[in-house]
C-alpha cells in the first residue's frame, strides 16, 4: 500500500557526482548573476536558490513567533484596559509620525540594496545597506525621543497601564529593529569577503524580508496605540 | 576527511559537504554544530534535570508523611529552607515548584524534542545536519543557561521561589506576599530565556523538515516521529512567544511598579500594596494559552516514538497512517483552544466554562484515533517484546490511564470538585509526566545503538520497566482515590485535618511515598545500565539491529559526522513497510527501491 503512495518523479538520474552539482555551492567568491529561481519540484541537492529559499522560509517561520508575542501583549492590553477604571488615554508624541516616516523610508532603501545585490553592485549594495542601517537607528533614536516627550510630561513605565504598554510595546519592537539592524552590520562586513554567493544573497534576501516584516508591526503598533486608547 | 563507508541500502547521489568536521575538542563536543553532538548535550542536561527533579519529588513526599520529623542531612544543606532537618511549610512549597518546573521545561520540553529531535530527524529525512546548525547550537546553549538560572534560584537569599510551576500572581509578583526575593526573579529570567531557545529550536525544526527532505520524501512518506516533532516545534513556535511576554509583564510587576496582574487594595501582612487595577486571571490566561499546548509539547514527541517502535516490533505497517497524521494535526490545532479548562474554578462565566468543556471533549476523538490505531498496530503482529517495545506498550497504557482521568476533569461541574485535589495531581503526572517519560525510555533504549554503536543491556531494561511501570501507577493509582475523599492538594501536611485522617488517606500517603522512594531508587539502575552502555555495552557496529525500515538504520552506528557521507539518499516508500507480500526479507527500508525488495519478479510491487 504504502509502496505506491506519492510516487517520486525520476527524473534525476540515480548518481551524480560532484561536477554535476549547481556551481558556486563552495567557495566561488566572484560576484555572479542569480541563477534563475527554479520553478517547483525538487531540482538537486544543493540548489543555490534552495539556500535562499530555506533562509527566507526561516524568516517567515520566525515571524510567526514573532507575531505571537506582539499578539499576546496586544490581547492582555486590551483585557487589561477593560479590568478596571484606571486606564487613562494619553497623546502620543508626534514624533512617532517621524519615526514612522524614517522607518518606511528604510524599507525602500533596503529594497534598493536588494537590487544593487541581484545586479551584481557590491559597492552600491553596502552603500545602500549603510544607508538602511542608519535610518533603522535613526528611527530608534526617534523612539527614544518619544520616551522622553513622555517622561518629560510626568508618564513613566509604571504611571498607567496605558503607559506601560506603550513603552513595553515601543520596546519589544526596538529590541527586535536592533537585531535587524545587526543582520546589515553582518552584510556589510561579509559582502566582499569569500562567503559563498547563496549565502550572501540569502543573508539580504532574508533581512530585506524581515525588515519589511518590523515595518508592517511598527504600523501595527503604532495603530494599537493610536486607536485603542 | 576520513573515508567513511555508507550502506549499499543508501542509493543515492553526492552532495558537497556542509560543514568540516571538527577537530579540536571544544568545536566538536562543545560548541559544536552537529545536531547529533547537540541532541546528546539536550540529552544530558535532561538526564541531570530529571534526578534534581527526582531528588526534589523525594523531598515533598518525605515532608508528606513526616511533617515534623528531623531528617539527617537537610539542616545542613538547607539551613534556612529546613532549620534543624524540619521542612518549613514555605520549603516545601518551594521545593514543589522547583520540581514542576525542572521537569516540566527542562526535562519533558528538552529531551524528547531537543534530545531525540535534533539527533534522528535530520537523518530520518536524509539530511546531512539541521536547516541552522549555528542557530541549533544558540539554542542549546540558551537551554543551558536557562537551567543555570533556575538551579541558581536554590542559592539565592530568600531561596527558590514558591509560587507554583505556574507562577500565579499575587504570589508570584508581589515579593512581600512571600519570604522569597530575588528566586522569583531568577525563575521569570530562566523561562524567558527558555522560551527564547524554544523559539530558535522551533524554527529549526520546521524549516528542516519542510526544506531538507530527502528526493521522494513525502510529507505522507515521513516517519511519524518526523510527523511529532514537526507538530511539536509549531506549537512551540506559536506558544512560547505568548509565555515570553506573559512573563516580561510579570517581571515589570515585581520590579517596575506596573499593575498588569497585581490587583488593587491587595493586603499583605497587614500592609497595603502599591499596585492597583491588575488582574491575576489575565496572567492565568496567558499561562495556559501557552501552557496547554506545552503538554502536547510534552506528549506528542512520545506518540511518535511509541508509534514508530509499535510498528517496528510488531512487524507490521502502522494501522492507519494517515489517520495517525490527521489525529496529531487535530490534537496540535484543538490544543490551542482548550486552556481554559485549567481555569474553570477561577470564576470563569459558565459559558465560557462549557465552551471550553466541549472543546476539551473534541480532543478525545483524536486521542481515541491515535489509541484505537496503535491496538490495531499491534493486533495480529508479530510481536518482539523486546524493552523498546515494553516501553512502548507501558506508554500506552499510562496514555489511556492519564487520558481517562481527563474525561472527568474537562467536564466543569466535576472539575470544581477534583480541581485542587490530588486527583489531578494523579491526572497530569500519568499523562504528560509519566507516559512522556515512557516515551523517552523507548527511545532511549531503541536508539541507543544508533547513538553509541553499543546496546543497553535488555536484562536490566526489561527489569527497570517492570519495576517502573508497576511503580508508577503503585504512585498515581491512589492519588485518584485520595483526590475523591478529598485530599486537597499543594498542602504541606494534613496533622490536623480530620476527615482525612479517618478515611485512611495517612496510610495512603505513606504507601505512595515509599512506592516513590523505591520507584526513584529503580531509576539508577536505568541510568547505570545507559552509563555503561556507552562504554561498555555490548558492541553493536551493525546498521540496523532492530531491522527497521527509516533512514537513520541505513547509516553506521554511530553516524559520520555528516551523517550519509556526503551523499543524499532516494527514499521509494512509506515509513513502514513490514511484512511485505513477496518481499525477499520481512521488511522494506525507505531507501530500497522495488528491485531491491522484490528481485526481479515481475509484477510483484506495487
């Protein structure tokens, strides 16, 4: 029975020797063009592609943890905001719109270092990749700035239930912004180095994918804090 | 790079290695990237947190039965906790939480998954290592640490912390409610860095098993280990986030003045707290949205063992393969929605409470599958009782043992009786404790040659298992008993408690601690007889001694570094293809393709 379930298509002959492999798996530090991304079904063993797909499935993977831990704080704020009498609504510090502008603002850059990548710019690519990386920390001193206009009106983590999940809330996505920016330090640093081709464009394929991931959350967020007051 | 034969059984082709094996020490059994070298640390550092676990159990039974006794030894090691060799009430609490704790995140989250998971999925699906193998060695690593924090929280001032495995505020975020300090703390940073690690693993392990299967592995190809561990890491994935944040709002409680689940006009020792408008249901609800999927957490990895062993020593393919899948698939998506039955006495509105009921009702008909499946695995097999095998049949049996108890606490009405009994103490130690536990003796012994390329010995085996399974329900059997009467649990003594003293519930006691005492004592013979048969078990070089059929028996024992020696194998067939019709030998491997089963008979596949 078992036997003739979900019969494997032969197509790949039954050896192949190491010549036979996809080029550039090992070593192979030259700046190449992206082999075309294969169209379904299982090609080789040691697909370039293949390397860059698992990086990005592994993002998507972790964005589900991720989401999670965003979506348990945003279920006990609202559980919490109906407890009891005591939650008191505040406006949020305008700079938050320019951080949110910079932070969208980033996501193009990192698009643009992903093309620079596909056509073959290194230069260019950590040009664009510095550029990301700046904007990302300029959005977190914007963030800082926020506390601050809070603080300096008297709201602290502990002042309300309303502000400490503003600031848990600020905090979580930062500390998770620091680890991207972290993923284009390591691009920066890696990109002329002999790291081979699959896993640098995995490195950008995946930290492009993430950093979009933290700009759709921050608008999230910021949208919880703005409408559910 | 050593020359390393693989089996003629792997057809397959090459592929260019991943990663060199390394040379040094610390590279290779230290910081080392290699799933198998990962999956042993999570199996030691198991070993080590089951008999502090244990060692813990032992105390709270013993301050059980003698509530006022001097013991040799205690006041010395604990000068605080027992002054004079007497457990204080708050000691026995303490140690009561640790054990839960220990075994719950460090043992029944860590071994199963981390242990067997890491070492036998990459190569059941013909991997050479996991999707992240430096991400799998910060995972290891932070699991480490997570269980130095916790065994830190013992020698802290104030000592360990005593507010339940579950951590219930007020007690667990108010540090004047109890003697403790910085335990407390100690313990939200352990399982926050313990989710943290179970998050990373759990990437990992659904990225490698969607991405790394071999050519022809299905998903309705993979073993049904593959199939647990898989489920496993998506719960993991989707309730470890939750319980990290539950526990940085519990850490702002304690220490930053914020009121998420402190209440306000909270009186402790005649004191007034300074918190206001919290509430400790919302910390309930974020513990068990994580907490009830934790348990299958627990549990599913041993189904999949118990599955996968049934068949093997059965000789025969497992009854309803894909009904096993659909029922673990249902028990991991039901399991999501269920926690409130562990909140029904906490004032939870009745239809709430019956929406929950029915929910939990739902998750027996998968059960039932999976249970109903394995008796019709074994019916008609060929059946070798060897202690693999023992181990596995003893699983079932506490799963269905652990498992009816459940009925019973599911239904609201009855729960409200039983909830702070001993009955349910009974309940989640059978099922999720002990039959987890199963799991891992059968896998531990069924993949010990694999591991070690040496056996445990089966004489000892088949004596521990006896002792054991007899042991275990000579524990658990009365609890239920002692629940109906009933005995409420979590109290340090019952002196003083009439109705208990004249229903016989004294004697019970005493029996179960000394079925405990002897029942731990077993479990050395266990870890004697895995101590020397890493080193000097009988050696067992042969590929596949059990004559099973999954990739990791193509292999040698133990496995190269890479696992197929830079080959990847094809894999023609299901997962348990036992008593062929036909067939030259009574078994077909994955990686045998018809002409290697059958010969050259025409016709005679399919």
């Amino acid at each position: 029975m078992a036997t003739s379930q979900g019969a494997a298509t032969s197509t790949v002959p039954a050896t192949l020797t190491p010549a036979d492999a996809p080029p550039g798996i090992e070593g192979g530090g030259d700046f190449v063009t992206l082999p075309p991304v294969r169209e379904g079904g299982w090609e080789g063993p040691s697909g370039e592609d293949r390397i860059v797909q698992r990086y990005k499935l592994g993002v998507w993977v972790g964005m589900g943890g991720i989401l999670m831990f965003f979506a348990a704080l945003t279920s006990a704020m609202i559980v919490r905001q109906g407890l009891s009498g005591d939650w008191l609504p505040f406006s949020l510090p305008p700079v938050l719109y320019v951080s949110t502008a910079v932070l969208v603002l980033s996501s193009f850059t990192i698009e643009r270092a992903r093309k620079e990548l596909l056509q073959s710019n290194p230069d260019a690519l950590r040009r664009w990749v510095n550029v990301s990386a700046c904007l990302g920390l300029a959005f977190l001193a914007c963030q800082l700035l926020g506390w601050q206009a809070l603080s300096g009106r008297g709201i602290y983590l502990a002042s309300n239930p309303a502000s400490s999940f503003y600031y848990l809330l600020t905090a979580g996505h930062g500390a998770h912004l620091l680890g991207g920016i972290a993923a284009l330090g390591y691009i920066w640093a890696r990109v002329r180095g002999s790291r081979p081709w699959p896993t640098r464009v995995a490195a950008v394929e995946a930290t492009a994918l993430y950093w979009h991931f933290l700009d759709v959350l921050w608008i999230y967020i910021l949208g919880l804090l703005l409408f559910w007051r | 790079m050593t020359e390393v034969q693989v089996s003629p059984e792997v057809a397959g082709y090459t592929e260019v290695h991943r990663h060199p094996e390394p040379k040094s020490f610390i590279w290779k059994y230290i910081f080392s990237v290699d799933h198998k070298v990962i999956g042993i640390q999570y199996l030691l550092l198991a070993v080590v947190a089951v008999f502090v676990g244990m060692a813990l159990s032992l105390l709270v039974r013993l301050r059980l039965i003698w509530p006022n006794e001097s013991l040799p030894l205690l006041g010395d090691l604990f000068p605080v906790g027992a002054p004079g060799g007497v457990m204080t009430p708050e000691f026995y609490l303490a140690m009561l939480t640790m054990h839960g704790t220990v075994m719950v995140f460090m043992v029944l989250t860590t071994a199963p998954q981390g242990g067997f998971g890491n070492y036998f999925l990459p190569i059941q699906i013909g991997a050479a290592d996991m999707a992240f193998p430096r991400l799998n060695m910060l995972s290891f690593w932070a699991t480490f640490v997570s269980f130095m924090l916790l065994m830190a929280a013992f020698f802290v001032e104030g000592g360990a912390p005593m507010s339940g495995w579950t951590g219930y505020p007020p007690l667990s975020a108010v540090p004047e409610a109890t003697v403790q300090g910085i335990g407390q703390d100690l313990w939200i940073a352990s399982i926050a860095v313990f989710c943290i690690a179970s998050l990373l693993a759990a990437l990992n392990f659904i990225v490698t098993t969607l991405d790394l299967r071999a050519k022809g592995l299905t998903m309705m190809r993979l073993p049904l280990t593959c199939w647990t561990w898989f489920v496993t890491a998506i719960l993991a994935l989707l309730a470890f986030g939750v319980l990290l944040a539950a526990g940085v709002l519990l850490l702002m409680d304690r220490n930053a003045g914020t009121s998420f689940f402190v209440p306000g006009g909270l009186v402790v020792s005649d004191r007034q707290i300074d918190h206001s408008g919290g509430s400790p249901i919302l910390w309930q609800h974020l513990f068990w949205f994580f907490g009830h999927p934790e348990v299958y957490i627990a549990i599913l990895p041993g189904m999949g063992v118990t599955s996968h062993i049934l068949s093997t020593f059965a000789r025969k393919t497992v009854f309803g393969y894909k009904a096993m899948v659909y029922a673990v698939l249902a028990i991991g998506l039901l399991g999501f929605v269920v926690w409130g039955h562990h909140m029904f006495v906490s004032g939870m509105s009745p239809y709430s409470a019956f929406v929950f009921a029915i929910l939990t009702m739902c998750i027996g008909v998968p059960s039932a599958i999976k249970t109903f499946n394995w008796i019709g695995t074994l019916w008609g097999g060929k059946i070798r009782f060897t202690s693999p095998m023992l181990y596995s049949i003893g699983f079932v049996s506490l799963f269905v043992t652990g498992g009816l108890s459940g009925i019973f606490l599911g239904q609201p009405t009855v729960d409200l009786y039983f909830h702070d009994t001993y009955f349910v103490v009974a309940h989640f130690h059978l099922i999720m404790g002990v039959a987890a536990i199963f799991g891992m003796f059968a896998g531990m012994t069924f993949w010990f040659p694999k591991m070690f390329g040496r056996m445990m010995d089966e004489g000892l085996s088949k004596i521990h298992f006896w002792t054991t399974f007899v042991g275990v329900y000579a524990i658990f059997g009365p609890m239920h008993y002692l629940g109906m009467l009933p005995h409420p649990r979590r109290y340090a003594e019952m002196s003083d408690v009439d109705y208990l003293l004249t229903t016989g519930a004294e004697g019970l006691q005493q029996f179960i601690t000394v079925a405990a005492v002897l029942t731990i004592l077993v479990q050395f013979l266990f870890l004697y007889n895995f101590v020397r048969g890493i080193f000097a078990g009988k050696e067992c070089r042969e590929e596949n001694p059990w004559e099973a059929t999954t990739l990791e028996w193509a292999v040698p024992s133990p496995p190269p570094h890479d696992n197929f020696a830079g080959k990847v194998p094809h894999v023609y067939r299901g997962a348990y293809d036992f008593s062929l019709q036909g067939a030259k030998r009574d078994f077909a491997m994955q990686c045998n393709d018809d002409k290697a089963v059958y010969g050259d008979q025409p016709g005679s596949g399919d």
